[in-house]
C-alpha cells in the first residue's frame, strides 16, 4: 500500500543531500573534537564550520549558538538557564500554547518560587496584544516566551507588537522557532531576539541536534556540569557528524524558504478547497488557510464525531500518517492544551486532527490524502 505522510511537525525525512554529508561526516568525524591530535582536530573543525555555517545563515554570530540535543534542550536551557542565572526576583510570561519544552520547564520555575504570567492568544491563536499588554503592564516580568510558530495550529506570535507596548526595561525575548525555520523567515536581530530554538529533525536534518541562540551578553546557568563544550554551557562530548549534518539542512531550510514556502502553501489551499467540498462537514481550527499570517504547511481540522487520536490510528490503517495534539493519559483521552486555549470546549479540544505538509509533498498526496478522508469520514456516520 502507497503511505501518505503529512506529519512533518513531528518528524522530516532526512534531505538526501544531507544524509550523503551525514554518511561520510560519520566516517571522518569519529574522533573527540577535544583531543589534539589531527583526528581530534578534524572533528572540531567540522564542529566549527558547522556554526559558522548555521550563523551565517540566522545572520547571527558564531559565538551566539549553542549545539544541543534537539529543540527540547534547547529551550530548557534557555528558559531555565536565563532565568537562573538572574539576580532578584524571577519571573516570566508565556503565550498559553507554547510547546511543552517551554511549557514544562515554565511551570518547574513557577514550583520553585518563580512567579509566571500567562498570556492568552485569540480564536485564531494569535496572541490577544490588549489582555498581554495589561498583564505585562500591571506585572511586569524579566522574560517573555513566544514561539514564533504553533506546531499545533500553525498560527505566528508576533512579539514586536507586545513589546513595542511595554513600559519599562524591557524583558529578555525567548522564541521557540521549531516550527518556523524553512517555512517562514527568521527575524531574529530585528525582533531582538534574545534567545532562539531550532531544531534540525524539523527540515531534513538528524534527531538529536538542536541550536540555542544566545544573543552576546545574555548570561545562561548550564543544566548540566562536567566539561567546557559549548562554552561550557552543554558539556559533553559533541555528536560533531549528526552536527555537522544539521548545520547543512539549516543552511538549506534558510535558502529555499521562499521557493518551499510557496510550494506548502499551494499545496494546503488544494488541501483545503478538496476537503471542504468531499467532507463539507469538516471544521477547521486555528487561522484560515487563505489568511497571510501563517505557517503554509499546517492544517488542523474535526471530522464530526471523531476523537484526534482514534482518527489517527484509523487514517493510518487506510494509509495517511497524521497526528492528534490530544495525548492518551491513563487509557483516556485528553483535550489538546493548545485547542482549549483557543476556547473551543473540551469536547472539541480532543477531536483536532493535524495534517502538515512537507518540502516534497505532491499535489498527488493531496487528492490520495482527501480521499482516504472522505472514505473515513463518511464509514462514521
Ligand atoms: N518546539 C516546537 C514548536 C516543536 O514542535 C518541537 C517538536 O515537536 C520542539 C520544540 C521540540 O524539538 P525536539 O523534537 O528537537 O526536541
């Protein structure tokens, strides 16, 4: 059977480019980048090239980043390290559908004495600037996360807005950008980002790399202790060929944004016009697929009466891998954090089904796709 994958949000393929690189970095880049000798020194500097290469593609400066394990860590280090290593009082804001890894890490400084704020988006996902600004006005916080792209709906958080309403110093700017690199561009400098996530698995690279921006003089406390890689700030010995590796899809993500940008957007309004007249019950969560403020490659719908996760599992028994933002705690269902944000209702939190599309989805995979939905739509009812 031929498999429809619309699930890129989670995982990409890796580029054949990259595994190329990948396959022969591993056999070159076998020794530890901190041995002297010239294997060693090899591997460091392919650790080197990888940054200058991944900064100049951000237009930011090679001290600036920090190699990770993937996004998870680095936003756990940026959250936790930023505000741990502030003096005085710790405190933050977040958008209420930031991923996990900055959600978790969030509500781990809130227990131990931090005070978090948190900011409502509005139907769209969009973060609700008069409710931010009061809050940030009336309690003003030393660090605001705002993920640039939801992985979930696919809305952007614009943080200038916000920020351009504050009064008073102004706080450090943490934004989770996962879901937005290669899809749309990354404006880091002039948003004055302070700290920025990616994560390389999300276009083409390896599991198992991330990138912290680190803009110079934001001083991080490491999680982690026992070794001077990454200065010092995510010791251990260095994957340098799956770093390597990443840094050559990052590289690629940033280059043909707009040319892929284009090609997903095509391809979610065929998605999205197929859809709506095979399945016209069909409703849809987040920003409009026409609307200019969004990821082009994500699509977050109901079928009616069907929960998230068992649609998955239905739609990939005829062939379309999708996921579900609702997890399966307990052998029950749970709404999705993200749909209840929107104000949805429980019940319709946990039907969310999320098709995204990737760089080589065709036109093709849209009608396979529309078809398996319409089959499982209608076998329901
Ligand atoms: N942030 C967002 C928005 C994501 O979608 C993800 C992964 O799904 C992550 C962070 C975590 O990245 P990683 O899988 O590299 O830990």
């Amino acid at each position: 059977m031929s498999r429809v994958y619309l699930d890129h949000n989670a995982a990409t393929p890796l580029r054949a480019e990259v595994r190329e690189h990948y396959l022969e970095a591993l056999e070159r880049f076998h020794a530890n980048p901190s041995s002297v000798h010239g294997s060693g020194r090899e591997a460091r500097m392919a650790i080197d090239l990888a940054r200058e290469r991944t900064a100049a593609a951000l237009g930011v400066h090679e001290d600036e980043l920090i190699f990770t394990s993937g996004g998870t860590e680095a936003a756990n280090l940026a959250l936790l390290g930023a505000l741990r290593a502030l003096p005085g009082e710790r405190s933050l804001a977040l958008s209420t559908i930031e991923h996990p890894c900055v959600r978790a890490p969030a509500e781990r400084l809130q227990r131990e004495g931090a005070r978090v704020e948190w900011l409502p988006v509005d139907a769209q996902g969009e973060v609700d600037l008069a409710c931010g600004v009061e809050t940030l006005t009336a309690r003003p916080v030393r660090l605001v996360a705002l993920m640039a792209a939801n992985n979930e709906i696919g809305s952007l958080l614009d943080p200038e807005p916000l920020f351009a309403r504050l009064p008073g110093p102004r706080p450090l700017l943490l934004v989770d950008a996962v879901q937005a690199l290669g899809r749309i561009p990354l404006r880091w400098r002039a948003q004055g980002v302070d700290l920025g996530v990616l994560s390389a698995h999300k276009v083409g690279g390896p599991k198992g790399v991330g990138v912290l921006y680190r803009r110079k003089g934001v001083a991080l406390e490491p999680l982690c202790h026992g070794g001077a890689q990454e200065q010092g700030l995510r010791p251990g010995t260095e994957n340098a060929p799956a770093i390597s590796a990443a840094a050559l899809a990052i590289e690629l993500a940033v280059s043909e944004q707009p040319q892929v940008a284009e090609r997903m957007r095509n391809n979610l309004h065929l998605l999205f016009n197929l859809l709506t007249s095979a399945v016209p019950s069909a409703r849809f969560f987040g920003p409009h697929p026409s609307a200019e403020r969004r990821l082009p490659n994500t699509l977050n719908l109901e079928l009616p009466g069907w929960d998230g996760r068992l649609l998955v599992a239905r739609l990939d028994l005829e062939g379309l891998e999708t996921s579900s933002g609702s997890a399966c705690a307990s052998g029950s269902l749970e709404a999705s954090p993200v749909l209840l944000a929107l104000g949805v209702g429980a019940e319709r939190a946990r039907a969310g089904l999320r098709l995204s599309l990737g760089r080589l989805n065709s036109q093709q995979d849209i009608h396979m796709a529309v078809d398996i939905l319409r089959r499982v739509a209608f076998s329901h009812t």
